[in-house]
C-alpha cells in the first residue's frame, strides 16, 4: 500500500516542475532593419555575426517581416552549398605509383588561390581508402596538411556528362595558398581507386571566404612550470569558428598544441566542471599555421601549446574565421523590412526554395542594420493576443498559485495518511 501513495507523491511533484518549467520560459527576441531597398528583385543578405550568436546558429528561429508584418520568404545559402554553386574542374598534374604501395596525385594551383578542400570524382567502389594531404610552394619540398584520413562511403554513384558512374567526396584540410597540393594514398590494405577528376564548386553570388571575428578577447599565459602557454579566449557569446590562423614571429619551431573547451557534467548529485579536449593539431615554421574546425562553437577555450624545453613562441596575431551565411529573399524598391529572430519559433517551410539556382539571375544586396535585443517596454506597445498580453501571464500565475496551494494541501494530508 505504501508504494501507491510514494508514486502518486512523485507524480505530483513532476507535474509542478513541468508546470513551472513552462511557466517560466520566455522566448529571447532580437530585432533588426534591412537597408534601403532600391530595387524590385531578388537579394542577399550576409548573416552578420551578431544575428548568427543570438540564435546560436539556428535559423529555425529567423523571419523576415514588411511593414505590415507580413511575413517575407527566404532560402538560407551556406558556404559550401552546391545548389547554388558551380563545379570548376582541377587538372591533374601527374599520378604516380611509388614505393611501399602509395597512389600519389599532384594538383596545381597556378593562382596561388586560398583553399581548404578539394573535391574528387571517384568510380563506384566500396572500398576504403586511407590519405595523406601536402602543400608545397615549389613542387620540392613538402610540408603536412592532414595526416591518416579516410576516404568511405564510395558506394552511392552520380553520372557525369558523358555517362560514366562516379560518387563526389570532398577532401578539407587546412587553409592555405600552396602552388602545389599532393594526396598520396595507400593502397598496401585494398587496390588503388580511380580517380576520374577533381574540383572546387564555386558561387557567382556569394563571396567564400571566411570572416574575421573580433568579438572574443585573447590572453596568453605562460605556466612555466608546466612548460606550456595557454592561449585564453572569451567572449559574451557562442560564435562559430571554423577556421583558426596563427602569425607567429620566431624561428625553426615545431609544437603540439591543443583546443580545449570546458564542459558540465554530472557526477552523483552534483554536476562538476571538466577540460575536453576537441583537436590536436601542429603549429610548424614551415607551414601556414591555419587550421579549419567544424566543431568549435563555445564563449570560452583554451589554445595550449606545448613549449617542452623551448621558449615560449612570439604570437604576434591569432585570427578566429567563420565561414559566410547568406540569405535570398526577394523585396520590393522603397519599403521597409525587420529581421526578426524570436527562439520560440519553429522551422518556416517556403516555396521560394524551389525557384533559387545556380542559373537564378544576378542577385543584388542588402544588409541588416541596428540589430539588438528587443526590449520589455517595446514589446508591451506591439499589438498582442491574449495569450500574450500580461494579464494572461498573472492569470497563469494565479492558477499556478492555487495549484500549489492544492497540491501542498494533498501532499500534507497524504504524509499524515501515511504515518496513521
């Protein structure tokens, strides 16, 4: 008989914390104007740092509004979209076989143009491959990009224009502006792949090159004892950083280095604060020092560099990029626009998708301007529902009041049951 009553008392504090869990969300909402618009037409908008940290990279939550509040339709285009990019092809230098069973391929890049990732059209297989990337200045020396990839999944086939059956896979490795790329693989485990071709897609619209942030403040420690430097970034917000780039003034280094974020977890009944470990990577006076992340979204981290029984190296400049985001929508000349990002708001579903390509015409530009937190006092002049004004909240609030009343009533009465 007692077990009853415990779950029913279980039951009943569950109920109440949900309650309140509900009763105490309030959405997080953000506001900003788009630029005069001089002309009918489909526009791009670059996501600026600020809209992207106050939705912390979900744009589920974004919507566009016009004067009359009606809601503007939009197509999100990332950095490495290919619907609205084109495939320029890479010529192959030279393929060779070399000793102890490595495939080794050659690209140039006669333009010395910025890259971080190359894609190559391979035959159908359902082998898998392991790779090694290097960059080279003069086709002579070498000097490691990645190390020890593999290369999966070859099975699920395209067709070219000529008809032969090939599956695309992108290779990333860390910014640079080699004239030479090499990508040897090994083939002592399974036969050499076929490489049919290689490219890069690019856009005729949007600009790909990573943008700086300049919201986090840096400082480097020096842990003598440790022999280590640690180099500490904060800021107010989560940013997403794909792309870290070291200028460093010393001579002849090479050191390991680590990215550490701080996580929460819990341990019993209490939560406790622990250091992860997310990359490792190699700082080298040889190489560019610039390295790309797909994970990094944090306030806070920590670069630590092992100095072993070196001096600390002089970092004169430490670069955090993030790859652009951009929005297609399509606005009319002389009226006004509101960026809106409102957490309470669900993924919107537009037609407007199906009509932006590669081949859409010339895209012109906007941009969002004044964009910042809408305050308590701006939302109570808007027009509201019901639900949504503040008597509503007090009614809930009210309820909510007799509710616990009830509830802790019962809750007495069951515990005296209990002990009779």
């Amino acid at each position: 008989m007692k077990y009853p009553k415990k779950k029913m008392m279980m039951n009943k504090y569950s109920f109440l914390i949900a309650f309140f869990i509900v009763l105490t969300s309030f959405s997080q909402n953000y506001k900003g104007t788009l630029s005069v618009i001089k002309e009918d037409g489909l526009h791009k908008i670059i996501l600026p740092q600020e809209v992207r940290s106050s939705c912390n990279e979900n744009f589920n939550f974004l919507r566009i509004q016009d004067a009359q509040k009606n809601e503007v339709p939009y197509v999100l285009v990332y950095n490495n979209d290919k619907t609205f990019s084109t495939f320029k092809p890479i010529k192959i230098a030279s393929k060779k076989v070399l000793k102890d069973s490595i495939t080794s391929i050659l690209f140039e890049n006669k333009t010395r143009k910025t890259q971080d990732y190359i894609t190559l059209q391979i035959a159908n297989t359902k082998i898998i491959k392991r790779y090694t990337v290097y960059g080279s200045d003069d086709g002579k020396e070498w000097f490691g990009l990645v190390s020890n990839k593999s290369l999966s999944y070859l099975n699920k086939p395209q067709k070219t224009a000529t008809g032969k059956v090939f599956i695309e896979k992108k290779i990333s490795f860390p910014l640079n502006t080699y004239t030479f790329l090499r990508i040897d693989f090994n083939d002592k485990n399974s036969l050499p792949i076929n490489i049919l071709g290689a490219g890069v897609y690019e856009s005729k619209f949007f600009t790909q090159t990573p943008i700086e942030i300049a919201t986090y403040k840096q400082e480097i420690v020096s842990i003598k004892e440790k022999k280590i430097t640690q180099l500490k970034f904060t800021a107010t917000d989560n940013h997403s950083i794909n792309v870290i780039s070291f200028k460093i003034n010393t001579d002849f280094f090479l050191r390991n280095a680590k990215l550490i974020v701080k996580k929460t977890r819990k341990v019993k009944k209490r939560v406790e604060t622990y250091n992860q470990v997310i990359s490792r990577f190699q700082l080298n006076s040889k190489s560019k020092n610039t390295f790309t992340f797909n994970n990094l979204n944090e306030k806070e981290f920590i670069i630590e560099i092992d100095n072993q029984d070196n001096p600390s190296l002089t970092i004169e400049n430490v670069q955090l990029l993030q790859k652009p985001v951009y929005l297609i929508t399509n606005l009319k000349q002389k009226q006004s626009y509101e960026v809106l990002i409102n957490n309470m708001l669900s993924k919107p579903s537009y037609d407007l998708g199906n009509f932006i390509s590669n081949k859409t015409p010339t895209i012109k530009e906007a941009t969002i301007l004044n964009f910042s937190e809408v305050e308590k006092k701006e939302e109570e002049l808007t027009e509201k529902s019901f639900w949504e004004t503040t008597l509503f909240m007090w009614i809930c609030i009210v309820l909510g009041g007799v509710l616990v009343v009830y509830f802790a009533v019962s809750l007495v009465k069951d515990i005296s049951n209990q002990e009779k």
